[in-house]
C-alpha cells in the first residue's frame, strides 16, 4: 500500500462534510478540503448509459428531487439490489444527461436541518469530477472510492471496476505517486479481488458489524462479516487488500445500551498481519455517538465527539471516515497522531 500522506491518522471526509453541505456535491468536498481532508470519499454506482455519478445509492429518491419531477414519474420501480427489494428510482434507469437535470437534496433532514435549504443547488457529479474537485486542491488530496453495489450492476452488465480502472487509467492516475492518490473500497470481496491484479493502488475491504458480504450470499458462502475478523481471515484479506474499514463497534465495543465497553483486539490483529484499519463513521450528533458521548437528548445535537475520537485514536487506528472534516482534525491536534 502507497504509504499515507500523513503520518498521523488520515482524516478521510465521508461524502465530503454532510454535517454542513450536501452530500457528495461539491461544495461539500470543496470545504472538506478547505478544512484539512487528507481523502475525500466518493460512492459510485452507474447510470443507463455506463457513467459512473456519485450517490450514496443508486436509488435517488432520498437524495435527490427525481419524486418530484413529474417526467420522471413513470421510471419508478421496484428492485431487488443485494437481495433486499427497493422501491423508487434508480441511477441505473437514467443517462448521464437526465441524471444532470436532477438536484440534490439533504437525506437526514430530521438531523440535519442545516441543509434543508440547500436543495435544489446542486447536481449529481460524475466520479471524474470528484477526481477534478481533488486534482484542484492546492495540496495533494487523494480520492478514497467505494465501489457500491458491485456485484449487482456486473449482473446488468455495468461493470462498476471496469469503469473505474478505465477513468483512473485515462487520467495517469492507476499508479503509485500520482498527483491524486487514490484508494479503492468494497464491502464484497470477490470485485477487490478481481481488482487486485489490475492496479497497485491500495484497496480496502470493508466490513459492517452484522451481516454478510452479498457475493457471500449470493454464492451461497456460510460466512459473515464477523468471520473475517478472525486472525486467519485478516491474514487471507491481507493477500488481496492492504486494509480493513471496519464498522467502528468492531474496533471498541459497545453493550446492550450501547456504551463503549473496550477494545477487541481487532486493530493489534490487523496490524500484525500488515492490514492498515480505517473505521466508519465518526460524526457529531448525539443520535450516532454512544452513551457515554451523548450531551443531551436532542438527537441532532452535538454531542462530546472528541471524547469518542480520543477513544478510538488510543486503540491506534490508521484513520477515520469522518463527516465533519474540522473535528477530526481537532481531535487529531489535541490528542495526538498515536
């Protein structure tokens, strides 16, 4: 793996700064950027026509107006993506240029009423403008890219990887050292091991704290997430990924009434075999910080988060995807890089 840009933690901005802009536009990356963001953090999934655009899922009504444009009306459906039915429109039903007559919208309004009036001001980016929004720092800023749903666009004939390695090929950017620096992530398996011989960047398995890899599922595989926790299943991930992006539960537990209650030991077992771990997601609000950290009952609310970095920065973690960009770095000033 290329080794980090910094020697402290990496503060990786999760869809850019979704506490204060929308998520994935551009102004939300623009200003993680301007706060200190050493990785800004796309998810893409693919339209009709074989674009990778930036969404959080490639069903958009939550986060954008597509339910209330009436010439869209017709698109709406159901859909079975990684085998849970979904009802209501999809990135892969429209062409790049209807998906741009689209504007974004805030999807957790109830927490982040802040941007509620940010809808309507922004559009769905391509992933090739997200390497442009990067590529114009002033510094080197990498671009860390999930690929979502992998496993089922192959299956409509939209190869998410394929489509990746050709954007990063066609901008010099599928090597060591380049002037963007990017990172590649996946909650399957079988897409990063396919991606493995294909590019010497860094690649990331993702790991959720319940369920199971959908290629697992889908091949009929007994295992689950917790599975590859074990010291035998890091030191096999360590053959095709460079790291671990657990969810962060799996890094210091929590109780029945969630409140932390210790490490695991999966960083020092990641560690040991050379994987690198970057836990998801550290954010601010009351209604995602354990009991410990909460500062009232006012669910969107800020609660005690560098309370719960420091935590998290004394089990030695290699980074954090963060949506608020400003308080990672804070943490990282007061408490220390390890």
């Amino acid at each position: 793996m290329e080794r980090p840009l910094v020697s402290e933690p990496l503060v990786i901005a999760h869809r850019g700064v979704p506490t204060y802009r929308l998520e994935h536009s551009r102004a939300s990356y623009e200003l993680a950027i301007a706060w200190g963001a050493d990785f800004i953090e796309p998810d893409v999934v693919c339209t009709s026509d074989g674009h990778l655009v930036v969404r959080h899922e490639n069903e958009i009504a939550e986060t954008t107006d597509v339910a209330d444009r009436p010439e869209f009306a017709a698109r709406k459906t159901t859909r079975f993506v990684d085998g849970i039915p979904r009802t209501g429109w999809f990135t892969e039903d429209f062409t790049l240029a209807e998906l741009r007559t689209l504007r974004g919208q805030e999807r957790l309004p109830q927490l982040r009423p802040q941007n509620i009036d940010l809808a309507g001001t922004e559009p769905v980016l391509t992933f090739e403008e997200v390497l442009d929004i990067a590529a114009a720092a002033d510094r080197r800023v990498g671009v860390y890219v999930e690929t979502k749903h992998p496993g089922y666009f192959a299956g409509l004939g939209l190869d998410l990887d394929d489509r990746l390695i050709e954007a990063l090929d066609r901008r010099d950017l599928n090597r060591p050292g380049a002037d963007v620096p990017v990172i590649i992530q996946s909650f399957e398996t079988g897409n990063l091991r396919r991606l493995r011989p294909r590019t010497p960047l860094p690649l990331i398995q993702l790991i959720d704290r319940q369920g199971a890899p959908w290629d697992f599922i889908e091949a009929k595989d007994p295992r689950t997430y917790a599975d590859l926790t074990t010291p035998e299943a890091l030191a096999e991930i360590a053959t095709y990924a460079d790291g671990i992006g657990p969810n962060k539960s799996l890094v210091v537990a929590r109780d029945a009434g969630h409140r932390l209650v210790g490490e695991t030991g999966l960083v020092a077992a990641a560690h040991a075999v050379g994987l690198q771990v970057h836990i998801w997601t550290m954010r601010d609000e009351n209604n995602f910080l354990p009991v410990d950290f909460k500062l009232s009952d006012d669910k969107a609310a800020r609660g005690d988060a560098l309370g719960e970095y420091r935590v998290f920065l004394e089990a030695g973690v290699d980074g954090f995807f963060a949506d608020d960009t400003r308080t990672a770095r804070e943490a990282l000033r007061r408490f220390g890089g390890r």
